[in-house]
C-alpha cells in the first residue's frame, strides 16, 4: 500500500462546462482539489454535482449527446486532451456509484480483482492486493471466510464497501463518490464514511452527497453547486467546510445549509 | 491553498464528446462487430438484387402476365408461358381463410386461458399453446395430409350438400380433398398458438383497474370484453394477426401436403379440389426446372418476399405502436 | 364490548347476490345441451360434425342465454353468450391440438424403435417393413447441419448485437431494419436462392452447407433480435461499474456484460435452433436427401429429419408414412427439449435476485 504525502493539489478543475445536447448544465467551474483530502460536492437536486463529478474521470462522455469546455488536469495533464485514453484515466481516479454495482456473476473475491482482469494487468500477491483492498474498505473482518461467495449474496452496505474495495485494488490517486450512501441504512453509512476518512490519508476523495451532516462529518473542504431558474448550473461557494457550513459568505449558501431550500 | 470559482469572461469552446473506443484491441473489437453488421446488411441486399438479376428475363419476357396470367407452359422452349396469377391469388386466398378460421379460436382461446381459467389450468395452456408455436410446419403438414384431410374432406361434403347452391360451397369435380378449405385449417392450426401468444400477453398487460371499473360501473362482462378489452388490445391483435399472415404466405411443404396446385384461378370455391400457393408451387417446380424456368422460380420468389416483407412491416409498425414493451 | 368493526364483512360483491340454486342452474345449462345431442346423436345416427354445429350449438346458445337472464337479468345474457364462444372456441383448439400432439406420439412410437433411431437407410424401399431401417443418417445430418448454421449465425448474431447495443453508429437503425427485414424473407425463397446461386451454377454438388447457408439468414435475425435484448437488460451501471474501473469496452464487454447476459444469450440460440431444426423447403433444394449416413457437410447429398419426413410422406405407401410419423415424433422430441431448456432458463433469470 503506498502513501502518497503530497502537500499539493494534482487534481484541477478549469472553466468547466457541460452540456447535454443543446442543454448547458454546468457553467464555468474552477475547483482545486487538494490533496490527500476529503471535498464534498453539495447543492439540490439537479444542480450538476452529479454530472462535475462523471466530467472527473470521462464518464460523463458515455451519455450520447454529451458535451464538454474546459479543462481537468490531474497533476498538470489535462485528461480531455485528444491524446489521452479514458482507460488511463478511469485507472488513475477511481469511481464508487450511488448505486452498490458489483458485478453479479462474479465471487466477492474476483469482484475486488477484477479492476486487475478487466485493465489486463497482473499482480504477484493476488492475496495480498485481495486482503489489503478489503481491509482499507473496512469489510475484510465480515467476507475473509466467504470470499468464494457471490457477490451479490452480501447486504446492500457490504456490496457498497465491496464496490469501494473494489476500486481501491486499482489504488487510484484519486477516488471518487456518487452519494455512496443514499441507499444504505444509518449503520452500513457510519462504516462507509469511517472508511473515507481513513482512505483520505492516502487519496484524494471527491464526495457528492446531499446529507449535509455528512458532509460536515467527513469533509476538508466544500462546494455549494447551484443552478438557479434555467441557468446553468454552477459553483456558488467552495472553502473549508467549517466556514461553508458556519460562516458562509454568500446569502444562498446560507439559505441552503440551514435548510431553507432544495 | 482553495480557491473559489472564479468566472472567466471568454466564452467555452464547446466540443461534443463521442466516448470513441481508444485502444487499438477496443478499435478491432467494434470493428468486427461494425463488419458483422455489415456483412448482414449486404447479405440481405445480395439476396434481393441476385433474385432481382436472375428474376428479370422471366419478368421481361412474361410482362404483367406474370401476375395476373393464369397459365404454366415450359414444354415448348422457344414459347415459354410461366404465370403465377392462380399460385398469389390462392397464397391470399388461403392464407384469409386461415384467419378468418383462426382469429375466433386464438382470441376465444386467449380469453379463455386469461379471463376463465384457473391458475393451473391456464398455465398448462400457455405452455402447450407456446410448444405448439414452436412446432415446425412439416409436422403439421403431415398431421394435416394424414389424420385431418379426411375429416375435413367430409366437413366440406357436408357443407356441399347443405349449402352446395352458394357458389362458395360449390364442387363439380366430387373430390373434397386437397382444397383450399383444407389448407386454410392447416393454415388456421399453423397461427392460432401464435395470435393466442400475443393476445394472451395483450391482454395480460392490460390495465386492470380498467376492466374492473367498467365491471363496477354496472357493465356486464360482454360488454367489457367488446368495448373495452377488445380495442384497448386491439392495435397488438391486429398485429399478430399480420405476423401470422406473413408467416402463413411463406409455409411451403405443409401447403404443398394438403393442397392440389392448379394453374387456374379459383377464385372462391373453397371446397373444390384446387387452389395455389407460391411457395409450394416453387418446391414443385424447382426439381426438373430449366434456366428460363428458373428464372420464373426466382420471379415467384421475389414477389412473395416482397409481399411478405410488407406484411411483416405493418405488423411490426402497429405491434411496436400498439405495445411498446414488446420489440418485434 | 361490541365492537361493531370487528364483524365479519360478507365475502361477496353486493351485487353477487347468493343464491343457492344458481349452481346448479349453471351446471344445467352446460351438461343438457350435451347430453340431448349426445343421444339425438346416437338415435337417430346422425354425423356428428352436423349434430354439433346444428343441435349442439343452437341448443346451447339457448340455454346460456335462459340461464344467464334467469341468473344475472339481462346483463348476464350476452355474458353467457360471450362465455359459451370462449370455450367453444378453445375447446376446438384443444382437440385439434391435441389431434396433433397424439397423432405424432400415437404413430410415432408405433414406427419407434432403437434401431430406428441409430440405423440408416441404405438397403430401405419404401415398401421395406419397420424392422429395418432407421433415421440414424438423418439424425446425423440434422446435427451437422443445424450445427453448421450455428457455429456461424451464433457469433455473427451476438456481434450485431453488440453493434446494436454497444455502438453509437447511426447506421444502427439501418441494420436493425434490414436484419428485421430477413425474417421477412420466406425459407423457400432462401433455399432458391443458395440452389441457384451454388448449384445450378455449378459451385456445388447438393451438401451439408449449402443447406446451412440456406438456413442462415433464417436464423439469424432470430438470435441477433433475442442476443440485442438480452444485452439491453443487463444494466448499464454493471457496465459502467467496468469502464469506471479502467476497463477497455472488449474487455468489460467480455468480462463483464456477457457472463451478465449469459442466460439470454443461451436462450439466443435455442431459439435460433428451434427456429430453423424443422426446416424442410431451403434443405430439400440444397441438401437433397440420401439413404446414407454422410458424417461430411462439405461432400454431396445429406439427410435430414425434415427432408426424411418428406421424402417417406411423398413415397405414400403405408410403411414409409409410418417412417414418416416417426421422424416426426422424434423431431417433436427435439423441439420439446429445446423448449424445455428455454423455459429452464428463463426461469432462471426471473428469480430475483437475493438482494437488490
């Protein structure tokens, strides 16, 4: 397991913009992401912090029809660039769904190696990269005697962390996460927002989430998206969460934080 | 060490993204599938123009006779007379008759297995009506040449000697058999599992909020059945029916068993020894058929296929419109 | 304590009203139509197709609509009628239906034999009695054949599939129109066109795949169609969960979405087989038949289940029908297997899942 102590940020987002067909959603975003910390992504719904975050690692390219400004750079190289393959992206920034997605035909086991089958690449300590992978998510202790198992026989919290596992055997630099406990239960989501904060020493973690108390519970830093009246959507407000949360400079992110609106 | 979303003045440059495979192995792999597409697409433009080449001498030589001649002469070779009027007016002939005979069984039997029947019953009547979709034509003709023509030979004299002073119930020849009467039942036990499947699936998507508000409303189950089952359903029946059709214009060896090919129109004696069917007049001819003979096989074949595929565009048009759900 | 919403609602609709003696007024109206054509019948030695269609029938429409008003007013007059149709009709299904199956079984298992299954016909005439002779070749070629068609159509199917659902080409529709437009296309029409593209030319003699050839394009839109859907069911966050991962789309498509379609994909290609296995016009103009066991698809006449059926019914003697029958039980049998096998397997995928 390798730990990276970067003081820098390596992931930089600059004048995005995204549209979907001729629909503009996302207008002008400009976050840096600082390293080996925690940023969530909040706003109502509908405000694109769903979509910012699939622009992260080429995702969003997979809607037909989807469109793109700007540029990512992930330690300097912009991934829209025509000479970068999505594949070596998607290898570096690592992504956990809203949804637990485990692959239903395969064990708990090749579920977590799978990332190795599916990139074409081999590993000496398959075990090893199998143990540690399932540790770092925090479910090791509960699948160690059923790794032969199907994947989908595990509870909906467990197949969660099997997911974040999952992607933590392809130890991306970054990881990021589409509300991964909008579908848990109150206990599966404590476990998972544990694991973050442990993962953030050694990655950069980029969270959707629409729970502000998770938010304030795993997050360095925050950014308030809004999209109001037809406009395309944007950021409104991004700083430590403390200060978004408790000091917020603009009126809106006031109204939302304290539960006014969306 | 953040920075906050500072808005630029310039205007994005936008691009579309098009999730192009990157890697040469993703290249190759959509490639095989893009060439297999293709190679279905010209498969099925090969067939049509080679059948369109080797059709056009028959057709440039027979003119509209073709289709609307009634008459089959390919012993003298410097006068050859191929018109296959008789064989397309008795492939439309048999093929209404099957579902004018079959639509009342299918539908009646869909009603029964979706609306009457018990749990059991029902599904052991689905499973035999979808084993008997799957059954091939050939069994069926040989069933139909063998147990069935008996039967409906005497159907057919009885209806003669009741009816026998409406053309349609005529018989000069005395021979019951092998008539267009006969291969319309067969035609009949082809499609009947087929329109029952569909209808059945129909009717047991239906709403049944619907049904039961017209039953509560005071309407009798007749009522219901004809004024709301059978046009919410009606557009998917319909489009069975035209499945059915198609299927039924291309049967080949089952009409060739039960059916006496005559070069002569019958136009609706249904009970007479004689009728025609394209299909089965092709796997007659074909055996000691010369080049220029082929080339009337071939013409034959093209005018069925393309009557087919109109048939079968229809019947997919309403099916899709009608219900979505079920892809054709 | 009474508690009055605690007592027992009555079971029926309101407008069900009980009565006790509608039972049997029903059980009347469906058994004494029968009953006085049954003995009408008998008396007076009437044919029973007339004796149905003309004391049957207007009898029972009678007492239906007796019953029903009687029982239900005039509302249920027409659903009597309505009701009487149904099973009119359904029981007509049923006995032609079931004429069918039992002609096949019946006088299938009387040409049925173990010998009949594995020998072949080389010293058989049509007059030959049972005891010699089988459909072994046939059996044999009905193999090879179909299996040729298979090994072919299945990949060149699931590969439009994957166009279909995978790609984003525009031509997709194209090709989705024109493989559509193939089941169109009547066997006959396809037979003639492989006998006088192949062997009227000269290419071949009569074979194994000219036959296949023939049946392809039968075949095809068959398992491309079923392959297409049962790729669009696999989800597309499975799909996604892969390409997230770093997964080339071969890769994820191979790894991934297939092993998660794998039960569609099987039912692809039963019923892609089922589809073509009782064939008999494309075969009888480019196989042709023999008496012989021929284990080569790529040398001369071969035989098959079909084109054997035909060839004894065409003979018309009495023994060689017999063969005929027996072909088709076995035939039956094949389709039976097949279907039995989809149904296995759709049952599997309709199991739902342990957890969502």
């Amino acid at each position: 397991m390798s730990t990276r102590i970067t003081g820098t940020s390596h992931l930089k987002s600059e004048n995005v913009n995204v549209w979907f067909g001729e629909r503009h959603v996302l207008k002008d975003v400009n976050i840096t992401f600082p390293a080996n910390q925690v940023t969530a992504l909040i706003g109502p719904s509908g405000c694109g912090k769903s979509t910012f975050l699939r622009t992260l690692n080429r995702m969003h390219e997979l809607i037909p029809g989807a469109g793109f400004a700007g540029k990512i750079l992930l330690d300097g190289t912009d991934i829209y660039d025509p000479q970068m393959d999505p594949v070596n992206v998607r290898l570096n920034i690592g992504m956990v769904f809203q949804k637990p997605n485990p692959f239903p035909t395969m064990s708990i086991k090749d579920n977590v190696l799978s990332g190795l089958r599916l990139s074409g690449r081999k590993t000496d300590d398959a075990s090893g990269l199998l143990e540690s992978s399932l540790r770092r998510a925090s479910i090791w202790n509960e699948v160690k005697d059923r790794l032969g198992d199907a994947a989908l026989s595990l509870s909906g919290g467990q197949q969660q962390r099997l997911c974040i596992a999952r992607a933590l055997a392809m130890n991306p630099e970054v990881l990021l996460m589409d509300e991964p406990c909008s579908a848990l239960d109150p206990g599966s989501t404590r476990r998972i927002e544990e694991t973050i904060v442990e993962l953030s020493e050694s990655m950069t973690i980029v969270i959707v989430t629409h729970n502000m108390q998770q938010a304030q519970r795993v997050a360095d830093e925050t950014a308030f998206f809004l999209a109001e009246d037809g406009n395309p959507g944007g950021v409104v407000e991004f700083g430590n969460t403390e200060d978004v949360f408790n000091r917020p400079v603009d009126g809106r992110t006031n109204d939302y934080v304290n539960g006014h609106f969306g | 060490m953040s920075t906050s979303s500072e808005p630029t003045s310039h205007s994005p440059v936008r691009r579309t993204l098009k999730a192009k495979p990157f890697s040469r192995a993703d290249r190759m792999f959509f490639g095989v599938a893009r060439s297999a597409s293709y190679f279905s697409v010209i498969l099925i433009a090969l067939i049509l123009v080679f059948l369109f080449i080797r059709a056009t001498p028959a057709f440039q030589s027979q003119g509209i006779g073709f289709i609307f001649g009634s008459n089959w002469n390919t012993s003298n070779p410097h006068h050859i007379v191929m018109q296959i009027g008789p064989m397309i007016w008795g492939s439309l002939l048999i093929s209404v008759l099957g579902i004018i005979l079959g639509v009342p069984m299918a539908l009646s039997t869909a009603y029964f297995i979706e609306f009457m029947a018990g749990k059991t019953m029902a599904r052991v009547a689905t499973l035999v009506v979808d084993l008997l979709a799957a059954m091939p034509s050939v069994v069926i003709g040989l069933w139909g040449l063998v147990v069935f023509t008996p039967v409906a030979s005497h159907w057919a004299e009885l209806l003669h000697k009741a009816l026998g002073f409406i053309p349609i119930f005529a018989n000069t020849s005395g021979n019951f058999s092998a008539s267009p009467f006969i291969a319309g039942w067969i035609v009949a036990v082809m499609i009947v599992p087929i329109i029952t499947s569909i209808s059945r699936e129909i009717f047991s998507q239906m709403d049944r909020e619907l049904i039961n508000a017209s039953l509560a409303l005071g309407g009798s189950r007749s009522s219901t059945f004809f004024k709301v089952v059978l046009p919410t359903a009606s557009g998917g029946v319909v489009g069975g029916v035209l499945l059915g059709l198609g299927r039924a214009l291309g049967e080949t060896v089952a009409i060739y068993f039960v059916l006496n090919l005559i070069f002569k129109v019958n136009w609706f004696n249904i009970i007479e020894n004689q009728g025609g069917s394209v299909a089965s007049m092709i796997l007659s001819k074909f055996g000691e058929a010369s080049d220029a003979e082929i080339s009337g096989l071939m013409a034959a074949g093209l005018v069925l296929f393309v009557v087919t595929l109109v048939v079968n565009w229809i019947a997919a048009y309403i099916v899709n419109k009608a219900q979505p759900w079920r892809k054709l | 304590m009474t508690d009055l919403s605690a007592q027992p609602r009555p079971a029926r609709s309101p407008w069900e009203t009980p009565n006790p003696s509608r039972a049997f007024k029903v059980a009347a109206a469906s058994t004494i139509p029968a009953g006085i054509t049954t003995v009408l019948t008998l008396v007076f030695g009437i044919d029973p197709a007339v004796s149905v269609l003309l004391i049957f029938v207007p009898l029972q429409v009678i007492f239906a609509i007796a019953v029903g008003r009687n029982v239900a007013g005039k509302k249920g007059q027409g659903d009597a009628v309505l009701m009487f149709t149904s099973v009119f009709f359904t029981v007509l299904v049923a006995v032609l239906l079931t004429s069918l199956l039992w002609s096949i079984i019946s006088q299938g298992f009387s040409a049925m034999s173990w010998h009949f299954l594995y020998q072949n016909n080389v010293y058989i005439d049509p007059t030959t009695s049972l005891e010699y002779g089988g459909v072994g070749h046939a059996i044999v070629g009905t193999v090879l054949i179909v299996g040729l068609t298979t090994l072919v159509t299945v990949p060149l199917g699931i590969l439009i599939a994957v166009y279909l659902i995978e790609t984003r080409d525009k031509s997709r529709s194209t090709v989705r129109t024109l493989v559509q437009a193939m089941s169109g296309l009547p066997s006959v029409v396809s037979g003639l066109f492989v006998y006088s593209m192949l062997i009227v030319s000269g290419v071949t003699t009569y074979a194994g795949w000219a036959g296949s050839l023939a049946l392809l394009p039968l075949m095809l839109p068959t398992v491309a169609r079923t392959a297409e859907e049962a790729l669009r069911l696999v989800p597309v966050e499975i799909r996604n969960g892969a390409l997230a991962l770093g997964s080339p789309a071969f890769r994820a498509f191979w790894q991934v979405t297939l092993p998660a379609a794998r039960s569609g994909i099987i039912t692809a290609i039963i019923l892609g087989i089922a589809r073509i296995i009782g064939e008999t016009a494309p075969l009888l103009l480019t196989t042709f038949a023999a008496k012989n066991t021929n284990f080569n698809v790529f040398g001369g006449p071969i035989s098959s289940l079909p084109t054997y059926l035909y060839q004894y019914v065409s003979n018309g003697y009495d023994t060689s029908t017999q063969r005929a029958w027996g072909a088709a039980l076995v035939i039956l049998l094949l389709v039976a297997i097949l279907f039995t096998a989809t149904r296995i397997i759709a049952g599997d995928r309709k199991r739902p899942k342990k957890k969502a």
